[in-house]
C-alpha cells in the first residue's frame, strides 16, 4: 500500500479507548435478551435517536478527493487500486437502511447512495479460498467481517447520506455500511478492503468486542 501524506486532526483518544475496552469486560449496557429481526426492528437495549452522532478514535483523516485512494486486494483474480472519479464511475446504487450502534443509539431509514458490496465482488472475484474481509481506514482503524456477510444486499460502500456527500466527521469521502451489524464494523475513511483466507480481528475485535455483531443477538462483546 503506498505511503499516504493525509493529514490527521487529533489522536487517538486512549484514555476512552480504555473505558470502551471496561465495559466490554464488565458487559455493560447487556441487557441478555435476543429478538427475532423480521419481528422486531428495534434490537434489544437500543433506543432511537433523530440526529447522527459522530464516534471514532478521535484521530480525524482529511481524505481530499486528490489524495483519496481504495485499494481493494487479497485473494482476488482481479485487484484494484481506484481514486475517487474511477470509484463515483462505478454502478451507484441508493439504498435506505437503519443503523445501529454498540453504545445502545440507533437510527432508522437513513438514505445512501454508494457502490454495492456486490459489484465489488464482480469486478475483483474473490478466490474460492477467500473467507473473510478486512477493512482499514486512514485513521489506522480495521474491522473484519466475514465474505458471506460482504455479499448481501444491503452492503454498500457509500459516499452520501439524506442526498448529501458524507461529511469528514462521519467517514467522508467513502466509508463502508454493513447495516445488520453494530456501525463499528462500518469503517469509516475507508483505505483498503483485503479479502483473506483466515480471519484477522479488528482494532475493536482485538479489544474485547464481539467478532460477529449481531445486534438481535446483542453482540456487543466476546
Ligand atoms: N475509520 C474508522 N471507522 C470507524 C471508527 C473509527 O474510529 N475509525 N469507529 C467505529 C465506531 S465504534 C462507530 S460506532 C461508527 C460511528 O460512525 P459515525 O461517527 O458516523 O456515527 O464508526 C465506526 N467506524
Ligand atoms: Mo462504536
């Protein structure tokens, strides 16, 4: 991958990294029930919010559509490396999803528009020993997810939110949604998507959280 000169606002925030990391040892917001997701549409333990709060590390990247890169690479027959026209040129898509946070927010009929999950998947074929995808970010964020989960529908990397570009402070200019699972696996400032034989866990995977998350299922942590 090469060297990136994005400049990053802020740093790492440890101090709430560490809280973050106690509760997923102490189990904090569990409330131990699980619900059916073509029954309810609120998982259990989360309450809806209206506005779209901001949560990451604290280090910001301002990815300017000159410097914007996505690789997307691993075990595919075809790897790509797109700046940001070769990208807005592939097939969009709008979709609405709800989303769903592990601090307990969630947000209904969010508007998106952005490339499927699945013409990705045509245009780089993944090798029939790919299993898993792992996403990095230009804040130095990771996330993992399996390949079958990659595959579905509602998975998009997406560019717009309520028919607007997403701003920096929410993963601007290309973050990616997977919308059945809790928004940490939704990397935001997206760099490089790298589909793998073995799984890799993520900065938050590593740090006590759940590999699944499955919010019906309130996986919130390991
Ligand atoms: N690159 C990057 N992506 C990230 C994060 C991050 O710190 N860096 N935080 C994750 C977490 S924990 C959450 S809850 C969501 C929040 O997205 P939002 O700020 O747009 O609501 O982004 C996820 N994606
Ligand atoms: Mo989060």
């Amino acid at each position: 991958m090469a060297e990136d000169d994005v400049t990053i606002s802020g740093g790492i925030r440890e101090k709430l990294v560490e809280k973050k990391q106690e509760w997923a040892r102490d189990g904090r917001l569990l409330t131990g029930e699980t619900a059916d997701p073509a029954k309810e549409r609120l998982p259990p333990g989360q309450r809806l919010v209206q506005d779209w709060p901001i949560l990451d590390l604290g280090a910001e990247p301002n990815v300017t559509p000159e410097k914007f890169r996505l690789d997307i690479d691993g075990a595919v027959e075809n790897r790509l490396s797109l700046g940001l026209d070769e990208f807005m040129a592939l097939p969009q898509t709008d979709s609405v999803s709800d989303m769903h946070c592990v601090t307990q927010w969630s947000r209904y009929d969010n508007r998106w528009r952005g490339v499927s999950a699945q013409s990705v998947l045509d245009l780089v074929r993944p090798l029939p020993e790919a299993k898993h995808v792992i996403f990095t970010a230009y804040d130095g964020y990771t996330t993992n997810i399996p390949l079958e989960r990659f595959g579905q529908s509602d998975v998009f990397l997406v560019h717009s939110w309520e028919g607007k570009p997403l701003t920096r402070a929410h993963g601007g200019p290309v973050r990616m949604l997977v919308p059945k699972l809790y928004l940490w696996k939704s990397a935001k400032w997206l760099r490089r998507i790298q589909f793998t034989v073995s799984d890799h866990k993520g900065f938050w995977e590593t740090r006590g959280y759940h590999n699944d998350a499955d919010p019906w299922s309130e996986e919130r942590y390991s």
